[in-house]
C-alpha cells in the first residue's frame, strides 16, 4: 500500500503525518494487498482562526476497483482523521466482501 499525505495550505508536522499514518495503517493493513494507492488530503479551511474547519479527504485506489473517497470535518485533527480513516475501512470492506460475494459459487 502506497500512502501520500499531502497538507494544503499548512505546513505538516511529523507527529500529524504519524497519527495519520497509524490510524490508517489500522484501518486498512488488511487490506493491504488490495490497495494501489491511498491519498490523504489535509486542508485547514479558515487557517489560525479556527472552528470546525480541518478537512481530512481520503482516496483508496483498489487495484481491481474503482476509487473510494471518505471525507471528514471537525475542530481537531486527530477527531477528523480518525473519523475518515474508520470510514475509508469500512468503504474497503464493503466493496471486497461485494467482490468476493460476487465470484463465489453457490453450493
């Protein structure tokens, strides 16, 4: 799994990139060997003068699939990225279990 994390219109620390980083490493290493690409999007809408503005936007390109998108808004990231990561699972568990429903045969 490919995962980019890309902060727009604010600098990325590293303690942000990591809380990213394993909360979607848990939401989707089961899915690992499915995923193509994952694309985090970080967006603070009304930069320092806050409010419920930071915007996590996740894409997973599935190898086999279409793109998948899960988007969140909160006041703090580490709410809004969880939000997204448990919401990007389960948009990947949903369409595995669709495919592997599909191509199994009935006894």
């Amino acid at each position: 799994m490919n995962l980019e994390v890309l902060a727009i219109g604010f600098p990325i620390n590293d303690r942000l990139r990591a809380v990213v980083e394993r909360r979607l490493t848990y939401a989707l290493s089961r899915f690992a060997s499915r995923l193509r690409r994952v694309v985090v999007r970080l967006d603070d809408q009304n930069g320092p003068r806050g409010g419920v503005d930071k915007r996590c936007r996740i894409e997973a390109v599935l190898r086999d699939g279409p793109h998948l998108f899960a988007e969140d808004r909160d006041a703090k990231w580490l709410v809004s990225v969880t939000r997204c990561a448990e919401r990007i699972g389960r948009a990947v568990r949903r369409r595995v279990e669709q495919v592997r429903d599909h191509w199994q045969l009935p006894a």
